[in-house]
C-alpha cells in the first residue's frame, strides 16, 4: 500500500483568481494572510488585484536569483517583527522560486532556528502556516510537490516534507499570459523531465504512471508544435505542470535535475535552464525524450548556453560534484540501489565537462 500524497483542494480554470479571496477567508478565519508575490507582478498589474483586506498584507520577492535560506529567513523575521500574532494564511503568488519561498516561511513562522536547518527529508516537527499556492507561470510543479528547494552555502536543497504540501492551490492559466516565451520554455521543460525522470525510475507505480503519461503528452503537444502558446495551450501546460510536480512528489526526479543542482548552486543558472543544460547531454539515460527535447529547442528557436563549465576552477567543479552526490534518492531512483558504483565521480566530472 501506498499513500499519494497531494494537494488537498484545487481551483482550477481560466479566470480561478477571482476567487482567491474568498478561498483564502475560509482558511484564515479571524485572523490575517500574508501575500508573497514575485516582484515581476509590480510590472504586471497583479499585484494590485491581491484581495487584501483587514489586516493582510504582501511583501514582494525579487527572483532574479535562486530563493536562499537566509532570504526566507528574513522574510520570517520581517513577518515576525510586524504582529506578535502569526499570521493565520501565507499565500505565494508566483512562479517555482516564489512558491517555494512561501512554502519554507510558512514552515519556518512555526519551527525554531533557520531554514537551512529544514533542508533534507522529514526533519519538519511542528505543523506549519497553513498556505495557498497561486502559479503564474507554469511547469516547476511546486504547486503540487512536497519540497521548498533553497540553497544555502554549498548546497541546494529542499525541505522535503509532508508539511511543505499546499493546503490549496489556485490554478489559472489566464495569468501566464504574461510570460516572456523563452522562460516559458525552460520551465516547461522542467515538467517534460519531471514526467521523463519519473516514469523511467524505478519508484513509480501506476497510478503515477497515468499521471506522468498524460503531463508527457500535454508536454509534446505544446512544445513539438512550437510557435506562440494559445490560451487552450496555457491550461495544458498549467494541467501538465501539476500532474508533473504530483508524480515527482510520489516518486522522484532523476540524474537530470541531480547534475542541474550542481550548476545552480557554482553558476548560478535558474533552475529551468540548468535542466535543459544537463538533459541535452543525457542521451545515454533517456535517448528518446532527449531526441525530442532537442526537436523541441529547435522548434521553438531556443539555442542553450555551450561550453559553460569550460572556465570552471577545480573548487567549483569538486563542489559540483559533491552537490550532485547528495542526491541519493534521485539517483536510487534513476540508477538503482547500486548507483555509487553506476555513477561514480569520474562519471559526474565527464559529464559536466560536456556541457
């Protein structure tokens, strides 16, 4: 027996947000909702249609960079310093670095020390902030996953933990049609190798497997297609990106996304683009869904960074590599219980030199 761990309410469909503020009063009920919302949606208008009312209030987040530790850190603290009363709801209104900021405030409002503390699998004790997911750009699946990834010095990690789960999530494609095309694309792929990673592992089951089934299809319709997204393509990929991160939260990624970690944390490249980077040189691992992927780039006019661990120092790539050799269970999952001896660090250094 298996338990499938998922979000436990959905609102879904063009023009869900309307209803933000009605969902998030059933949640908070005297009390108040912090709003987090990526400081993009200063640009966009957004953020002045957040149904704030009493004592709510947003804090913006710039995510130029990689949400850290010491970022959700102070945001607890600047949270802490503005009531002696927790606030009853936080809501994250962004894309995956915005939503995995507000799942690990939400955590760290309610468990003592830092967040880096959290990092690693089910070390969360106390039950945390109650919390709403709002995506506006789709394909991290962090709406649907069980993990807040954050890097700390020398590493990126993610509280995993059942507590990191959405209590609601807000699915509107309507508010991706702000998104620029190439950033589109690089999460996008992020849920392509989240259904690839996870239907080639060994920790899938078949429930799972209809999930990813169907994510991989909705993938390939969009992005073998190429061209500009129509709205009917917005709620695919938003549909796509959910059953990815649900099939991910139930299994595991895979040698992709353990390689991406290591080029994030030394080169700083956002997590969508640091998958593209690793997947395009991972034809020995999954020589189909790579085959596409390049089909897909070439489709959709994307030309991917080369040659970007040319200049790399002999510290940085040690740190690469110890940063993928953390990953275990991604790697149990892609490779097998034996997987030291399948991938062992002259494997790792010979492919983070191709890229």
């Amino acid at each position: 027996m298996k338990l499938l761990r998922q979000v436990p309410k959905i609102l879904f469909g063009a023009g869900a947000f309307d209803s933000l503020g009605e969902a998030v009063s059933t949640l908070k009920n005297s009390g108040y909702a912090v709003y987090i919302i990526d400081a993009v949606h200063a640009k966009t208008g957004l953020v002045n249609k957040l149904p704030l009312v009493g004592n709510d209030y947003s804090l913006s987040v710039d995510t130029t960079d990689e949400p850290t530790t010491d970022g959700v850190d102070a945001l607890r603290d600047e949270i802490k310093k503005r009531s002696d009363k927790l606030p009853a709801v936080i809501v994250g209104v962004g894309g995956g670095s915005t939503l995995d900021i507000a799942k690990a405030v939400s955590v760290v409002l309610t468990n003592p020390g830092s967040s880096r503390d959290y990092q690693g699998w089910e070390l969360v004790k106390n039950a945390p902030i109650p919390k709403v997911g709002v995506p506006t750009l789709s394909g991290t699946g962090s709406e649907a996953t069980r993990t807040a990834v954050l890097t700390s010095p020398g590493k990126k990690f993610g509280i995993n933990s059942p507590y990191s789960l959405f209590d609601l999530v807000v699915l509107d494609p309507l508010l991706a049609r702000t998104v620029p095309a190439e950033q589109q694309f690089y999460t996008g792929m992020d849920c392509y190798i989240h259904c690839v990673e996870s239907i080639n592992g060994s920790f899938k089951d078949k429930l799972i497997t209809v999930y990813v089934q169907a994510g991989l299809a909705m993938c390939r319709d969009i992005f073998l297609k190429g061209g500009e997204p129509s709205d009917q393509d917005r709620e695919n990929l938003m549909i796509a990106s959910y059953f990815g991160g649900l099939s991910i939260a139930n299994s595991e990624v895979g040698v992709c996304h353990a390689l991406s970690y290591g080029l994030s944390l030394e080169l700083k490249f956002h997590h969508g683009l640091a998958n593209c980077i690793a997947f395009n040189q991972l034809e020995e691992y999954y020589p189909n869904e790579v085959s596409d992927f390049k089909e897909m780039l070439e489709r959709n006019n994307i030309v991917l960074p080369k040659n970007v661990t040319q200049a790399v120092s002999a510290e940085q790539m040690e740190s690469m590599i110890a940063m993928t050799l953390l990953m275990e269970k991604p790697l149990t999952n892609a490779l097998g219980p034996d997987w030291k001896n399948v991938f062992p660090r002259e494997k790792i250094l010979q492919l983070y030199a191709r890229m």
